[in-house]
C-alpha cells in the first residue's frame, strides 16, 4: 500500500441503512475481521436486467477482495469488460437465535459486511498467483504452501476478480432480547440461543497415503 | 392447493448454470430440504441501477418463501409497487472443506438453492399472520405457539413480502477431492473437513423468571 488507509470506510447512501441505522459500522478493523472469519459470501450482479446472487468463495488481502471461478462463469465473463461489473459481495455469520417473549422482537445476532463496488478482472499474472493462494489460505490458512500450486493449464482456465474496499459496511446485532416492558412478565422463555459454525474430525481421502500426517493447521483435527 | 405441483421446477436460462451442470438439481423435494435447513438467506434485488445483497431471515410455507421486515426497509418498499420487486433470493449451507492434493482441485461442499422471481407484498391479513408464524418456526420450530403474537401495532409496522418457488434450482458438491491421476503420489494430505452449523447452550435473558423451564423444541439445550 502506498499510504495508510484512513480508520474507517466513508458512509455512502448505499451503506446507510434507512433503518436500525445504530447497528452500521465503518470501523475498517471490524469490517476486516468480518470477513477474514469468512470464506464463502454471497456475490451480487445483474443479469439481462435482473439480479443473480450466486455463493462463493473469496479473500481478503488487505484492502482488495478476490473471487476466482470458470473463465466460462458468467459474473467472471462480465467483469472482463473494460468498464468491469457491478457487485454486491456480501458476508455473513450467524451467532444466535434471539428469543424474544413477543414474536414481533425474534431475531437473530449475526455480523455481516456489504461491500458495493465494481469487480474487475485481475490479468496480472503476479497479482493472480496471489489471489489463488489468498482464497486457498482463507479457508485453511497454512494449506497454499502444503499443495501443488497451479499449472500453465489450470490458471488458463481460471479467471480471478477482484473488488476494492472502498463502499462498505458492516451490520451486527449482539446481546439479548429486546422486549417491551409490558411483555416481562409473559410465561415464555426468552434467551439467546448460540450459533456457531463447527469443524468435524477430517475425513482422509480413499486414496491417501496413510503414512501422510494430518496436516497440525487443519480445523477440526482431534486437540484442536 | 388447488392441485399438486409437478415433480421438479422446469429448468430455465437462468437455472442452467453455465458450468458444473452435473451439479444443479431441480427436484421440489431437495429444494425444499435445502429450503427447510435453513432459516437466513442471502436477498438480491436492484436499487439505483446497482445490485444490493442482504441477510435476511425467510420461511418457506409450500411453494411460497417469505421474508419480513421493517415497513420502512429499501427491499420491502420495492416489493409494494403493482410490478413489485425482482429478486434473487440464496440460501447455502457450507457442509465441508474438500482439500485436494492440487490447489487448483480445492473446492468446498455444499448446498444451495437459488430462486428468481418476482417477490410482492403480501397485504391480507390471514396470510401475513402465515407468513409470521411461519418466520418464527423456520428458525424454531414450536416457538410461535410459545411466544405473544403481534398486535395490531407491531403488524403495522411490519411489511411481509412473497416469492413464489417457479423458478428455482439447487446446486451441490457433495463427497471427496477430485485430484488428477498425475497428482495422486504427491505427498500431501487430502481429504474433507467437515463443516456443520451448531448450537450452545441456551443463554437466558437476565430478567427471565428462573420458574419457567427451558422449552422442549430449543435447539442447543442439553441432551439434545
């Protein structure tokens, strides 16, 4: 990076919410920790005039977004043009299940991040052997240098994109119920009911080596 | 329903991906599980020219999805208008890590289903009732009995909007790493790593009567 970015990401009309405005954030250091807890989002695009949101996997490096996908893919195809193509790529982790003894203040604690912008394709072959690593490693971070990297083939076949964070924003609801006054002393359980995402024990290939160790950056390996 | 739907959802341009066709599926019963397991899905629709994506909670009631929100909310007051809004409404549930021997054969296993469609408010008052319980349920089942339902305030100020499954496919990796023959002696671990959305132990409000016992549909309670 040439100069330090500033400490949060300017608010645009797109990323100030008309409602529940006090859960937005602009801290650049939560927006980054949202989305390095994250390797799978939601990416946004228009097709033939109508929206396509298609899941998949992504990176963070510092303040750039890659995606990587077929040459074939359409968003990838897309983002080929010179003038790119509008995204919406966006994150999300739920925490809880907030019960609330109204049905009208159910709701659930999550941290998302909205980040809007034009992805571009990525030609550089240096910036795009990067990017390849990147969404390896935000996944299982040790596992790029622990695999055969691609060939001439493989990156042929592969387009990277890539999105500045530059319009972003994060969202979150934390805690617990929020019920009316009225409603305390209604007869029904109200709590907060965590939710996490957990990794089972690794699975070996049929046709791996057994002398081949588990890998100590695995998730879910056994002590871990 | 006036008559049983068909086996699966009729394919379209928009439901054929353009690669990894071995992957989408269009039968009604997975879709509806893959529906069924989840309870935030990823909405997509287009303001300003500019595609938005955001977490939202939705029910599934037969063939028609549901998502509430905030009378006041950009996507809901979209949905009003005679036309109503387009959209694209995701749900993914990430069911492992698929490390191959080469970085290029790394991929994750999943599920997801994709609608597109033309979502509408939902204005009649026994269908917005539905609509609501069935948000509640999605997430926990047997707590919309078990919780004050809306009063006519709280339904005022609540939007419900309606997207019919007509156009809708699902997509899913499921089993182990794919490597190329060349690649199976070379000495790195491969396999899955299994990936599952789990719950903790409830967490009670801090103003709960301690009298009133944990409920026997939530999720995470001990011995569940």
């Amino acid at each position: 990076m040439a100069s330090a970015p500033p400490v949060g990401y300017p608010p645009t009309d797109r990323t100030v919410p008309t409602r529940s405005r006090e859960r937005a954030a602009y801290d650049r250091e939560m927006v980054h920790g949202i989305l390095d807890e994250g390797y799978v989002c939601h990416l946004g695009f228009i097709r033939d005039g109508a929206p396509v949101v298609l899941p998949t996997l992504y990176a963070r490096s510092g303040e750039r977004l890659y995606v990587h996908g077929s040459t074939g893919s359409r968003p990838l195809r897309g983002a080929r043009a010179d003038d790119g193509l509008a995204v919406c790529l966006t994150v999300t982790h739920v925490d809880g299940l907030v019960l609330a003894r109204s049905a009208f203040h159910h709701s659930i604690n999550y941290r998302s991040v909205v980040v809007h912008g034009i992805a571009h394709e990525v030609t550089d072959p240096a910036e795009r052997s990067l990017a390849l690593d990147a969404i390896v490693e935000q996944a299982v971070p040790g596992r790029a240098a622990d695999s055969r990297r691609a060939d001439a083939k493989e990156l042929a076949a592969t387009a990277v994109i890539r999105l500045d964070l530059l319009e972003v924003s994060a969202k979150l609801r934390t805690g617990g119920p929020n019920d009316e006054p009225e409603d305390i002393s209604l007869p029904y359980w109200t709590g907060v009911v965590p939710v996490a995402r957990t990794y089972g024990a690794p699975i070996p290939a049929d046709d791996l080596d057994p002398s081949i160790p588990l890998p100590g950056y695995l998730p879910g390996r056994p002590g871990k």
